[in-house]
C-alpha cells in the first residue's frame, strides 16, 4: 500500500509534467558541424575523437521525420555507438520544406542534393569513396540516387526499413494505390503534405495504439525513467515534417499505382533507371516486426540490384526499435558496423 501510494504521488507529478510539457528531454545533442547546404538539405559531421581511419558512413534520413530519432539521448544514440566504433559520421538531412521546396521532386534529392552532399563528404573527409547508410525512405532514395549516378563516390551501400515493393504497404500509402485519397486532397497553401497530415498517415498504421499506449502510460507514469524515454519518443512520432507536393505526387504515381521499383526499372529525369546498375556492395536491413515497412516490401531489394555480394540482416525489432533500443544496441549497430568495416579500408 505505501509503495502503491508512493507511486501515485509520482504519478501526479510525472502527470502534469506530460500534460504540460515541462521538463522536456534534450535531443539530437551529440556535437555537429554542418559541412554543407543547398537549399534546405544539411549535412551535417559529428565530432569523434575515435576515428579510426575507415571509409566515412554517410547517413541518408528520410524527408518525411526528423533525423533526431538516430541521436536521441546520449545513452540511446545509434549515431554515438557508431561514433564509438571509429566510424567517421556524417547525416544527410534535408530539413523542413516550405512553399518554395513544393516543386521538388525525386530528381531533386537523388539527381541533384545527394550527388553534391556525398562528394562534399569526401572533401571534408579528405578521402576518394564514402560509405552510405540509408533509413526507411531516406534507404529508397539512396537506392535511387546510386542507381541513376552510378559515378557518385560510393564504396557500399546500406539500407534499413527501406521500401521497395509498395503494394506490401497499408494505411494511407494503401489508400493512395488504390485511388481512393489523391494527394491533392491533401497538400495545404504551401503546396506540400503538411506536418500533421504526414503523423496522421503513421497512426493510420496503427488505429489501436493510442488506446494501448494511454493504459500503458497509466502504469508506468510513476517511473522517471519511463517517464523520458515515454516524452523523447512521443515528442519525435509528433514531429514529423511537411512532403514536397510534387514528390509526393511521383511517389504516388510511380512508387505506388505503378510499383515501378519492385519491378527494378523507374522513369527518372527523362530517362529508365534501373536497380540493376547498382554494383556496390549492398546490405539491406529489415525489422521483422516493423508494421510501416514490413519485410516483404524490403526484400526485393537485394535480388534487383546487380552487385554478388548482396547481403540480408533480419532484426527482431519493430520499425524504430530497429535504430534504437535493446535490439539496436545488440544487434543492428553490430551487424552494420561489422558489414561495413569488412569492406572498408
């Protein structure tokens, strides 16, 4: 009964600081520079000390969240482990769209920002070839991008929760395929997919969560460590960005009602790019139990492209669980920086 007590105390107090917003947690708080810009995309390089001389890795977000889910507390950051395993990091992130980004379009990102981000990488690296780790959409651009420009600076290619066959998506993505939501009925005046409508489009996958998650919180709102990881990852799932009207018009046209990437060719800047020409080696990462992009739309990733050493890493871990967590910890950031580091100089 006292320990019941005790707790319900905390609960008030934990109570009014979810409420209100008080004593938010810090993010994204590991050491930066940014090395290079154009237009809204940043990249940025991380202070090490423990450099070990590898080829650079080049984190490739996606343009839809923000890309402090990778760096998220000290004791939780998938970018510090990979800092501490002597990996020189950079992170391609591309910032918040406004009415003047509603033109951009996947050439854009994969023709134009990510060949110039990648060899500005190698400038401030000092170094002829970077290694590329792309997240869930931040992985199909990447995809693109080597894919179109076979010439840019890359050593190997790495992706996570990355899409590839969009027929084995659900919620709104499912709701774009079939026609029945068209993405002009959601862009605002600014041209673009605003923020809130691109957090409704994730909860969509999931109608039931808030239920569960308020019954959860009740329980455990007595625990300050809870407590944070409850507002860190809350404070992320809500800050989500707008998408560029006219990209998302292609992913809807291409990626979806056509499922051009499933079957390895896609009409890009005027001409057919094709998986096939991707020679590097490839790593494609899935979460088993992601329910944004399951396994399935990933998996033809690694039969598409036309390098041999094309290899699989399943993590039994849902879609953010995959970079942060017990699972991330013990086995994605291994499995990653194991793979790159044998194949890197």
């Amino acid at each position: 009964m006292r320990r019941e007590a005790g707790r319900s105390l905390f609960r008030a107090r934990n109570g009014i600081r979810l409420l209100t917003g008080i004593g938010a947690p810090q993010v994204g708080r590991s050491p930066k520079d940014v090395v290079w810009t154009r237009g809204k995309a940043q990249l940025f390089r991380y202070h090490s000390d423990k450099r070990t001389g590898t080829t650079p890795l080049v984190i490739v977000f996606s343009i839809v969240s923000r890309s402090y889910i990778l760096d998220l507390r000290p004791e939780r950051s998938f970018i510090r482990s990979m800092l501490d395993r002597g990996l020189d990091v950079f992170m391609l992130d591309w910032g918040e769209p406004d009415a003047v980004d509603a033109a951009n379009t996947l050439e854009t990102y994969a023709d134009n920002y990510m060949p110039r981000a990648l060899a500005a990488a190698a400038r401030a690296a000092d170094v002829d070839q970077v290694n590329v780790l792309g997240y869930c959409f931040g992985g199909t651009l990447s995809v693109l991008s080597l894919a179109a420009n076979a010439d840019m600076p890359i050593r190997n290619l790495a992706v996570m929760a990355t899409p590839i066959d969009f027929q084995r998506m659900e919620g709104v993505v499912r709701a774009l395929d079939r026609g029945s939501l068209d993405v002009d009925h959601l862009v605002d005046h600014t041209g673009n997919i605003p923020a809130d409508s691109v957090y409704r489009a994730f909860s969509s996958l999931r109608p039931t969560a808030d239920i569960f998650k308020y019954a959860d919180v009740w329980e455990r709102l007595w625990s300050d460590e809870f407590m944070d990881s409850y507002q860190t990852m809350g404070q992320w799932l809500r800050d989500q960005v707008p998408f560029p009207g006219d990209a998302a018009r292609q992913v809807a046209e291409l990626l979806l009602r056509r499922n051009a990437l499933a079957g390895g060719t896609i009409p890009l800047g005027g001409r057919d790019v094709q998986l096939a020409d991707i020679k590097v080696p490839l790593l494609n990462v899935m979460a088993e139990a992601d329910h944004m992009v399951p396994p399935l739309a990933s998996e033809p990733l690694t039969k598409l492209v036309g390098t041999e050493d094309a290899t699989e890493l399943r993590i039994p871990a849902g879609h953010v669980g995959l970079v942060m967590g017990r699972s991330a910890s013990q086995t994605t950031i291994p499995g990653i920086a194991d793979w790159l580091e044998a194949r890197s100089v």
